[in-house]
C-alpha cells in the first residue's frame, strides 16, 4: 500500500519497518465476516484465514463527494478546481479548501487534491486573508507537504511525487531519501526517517534547484 504514496522502492522499505516492529501484514485479502466472540473478534478473509483480536479498527477510505454541486457550473473534476488562492475557477465569489478543494499547482498546472490536515489548515489560512483583502489574495506555500510518524520515524512527503515513475534513492545508513525530478530540476521528495534530507529537499523544490545541487547539500 505505501507504493501508492511513495513508490515501490521507498514503500517496501515502509512495509520492513512493519515487520520490524512485529506487525503482521495481509496484503490484497478483503474481510468478509466480523464476529464477535467470548475470546474476542474473529476476523475472516477472503481467503479462508482467520484472525482473532481484541480490536478492530476499520479503515474504508474516502472518496470526492461533489454531487451536490451538480449543475454548479463549477469544475467538479476530481474535486473543485481552484486557482492558487482558493477561488473556485469561473467563479471567484466560490472558495473551497480542504480535502475536496482542488488547487493549482504553483506552476499553473491544474494541481492535486491533498488529504492532509496541514494542507486544510495552509488553504484556510489563504482564504480567509483573501476575503479579508481582496486585492492581495494570498497564495499557500510553494511546497506543500505531508508527513506520518511510524514505530519512531518520520515520513515526509514534499512536492509533487510522480508515483509511476521510481525515483532516484539516496541512501545514508536506515535513512533514504526519494526524489523526483523534471527537466533536471527536483520536484518531488520523500524522506524516510532523514530530517535534513527533508528540510534540504525543501528548500531545493521551491528554489528549483537541480538534484546534483541538492545531493551535494545533503552529503555527509
């Protein structure tokens, strides 16, 4: 599952961290039966496996609901797409943030939804500054950024990440480093227990900086 986020590389070294810390994965099953018993939770998979637990935690993911603003006239694709200061395209009285705001990019491009607290909070702030001051809207910051603490390491997750393509890794000791490039220059980045690789990858996407720059900065 972490390859989606990160890529294959990176993912697999997630999914050891999880072993590592004694956690049992069950990878592509689906759960078909909860039951509760007197020794616990019986959990059975697709597959005939069955589990037994004190508790269960049931993750179902989320999905866009735009539905409602059906016949809008809004840009419902994936989202309400939003120029960089919220305002909801062809329709600057409407401002969206949070998961189902759609932002563009600091490029022009047309952006990406991000499900994160720390990118509802950056957005919230933006606009409410750009309905307080018309005239100066403001913008989020040039990187946006995730991260998920997990069995005492960080990940962080800084740019724009192009999952279907692998990265170039940068290795020192447990801690790696992702990037993603475009034209020579780093657009994305994802930091396995490596702060500084993270702040330096920072600093590289929003200066576009090239990846030798960057790797020259973060070598020991």
């Amino acid at each position: 599952p972490p390859a989606r986020v990160v890529g294959r590389r990176l993912g697999e070294r997630i999914l050891a961290w999880h072993d590592e810390a004694g956690v049992s994965l069950r990878l592509g099953r689906v759960v078909r039966t909860l039951e509760h018993r007197a020794d616990g939770i019986r959990v059975r998979l697709d597959d005939g496996e069955e589990l037994r637990a004190d508790h269960v935690l049931v993750g179902i993911g989320a999905e866009v609901d735009v539905g409602w603003l059906a016949g809008s006239g809004l840009d419902l694709e994936g989202g309400i797409a939003c120029d960089r200061h919220g305002r909801a395209l062809g329709a600057d009285h409407v401002l969206a943030a949070g998961d189902i705001a759609r932002w563009a990019a600091a490029d022009g491009s047309a952006g990406r939804r991000v499900e994160h607290w720390n990118s509802a909070l950056e957005q919230a702030r933006c606009i409410a500054a750009t309905l307080l001051d018309p005239g100066h809207p403001r913008a989020p910051g040039d990187v946006p950024m995730v991260w998920s603490d997990q069995h005492g390491r960080t990940i962080q997750v800084l740019g724009t990440v192009d999952t279907g393509a692998e990265p170039r890794v940068v290795e020192d000791g447990e801690r790696l480093l992702g990037l993603w490039d475009s034209g020579g220059r780093v657009v994305g980045a994802v930091s396995l227990g490596w702060p500084r690789g993270a702040l330096a990858s920072r600093r590289a996407i929003a200066s576009g900086a090239s990846v030798t720059e960057l790797l020259d900065a973060v070598a020991p």
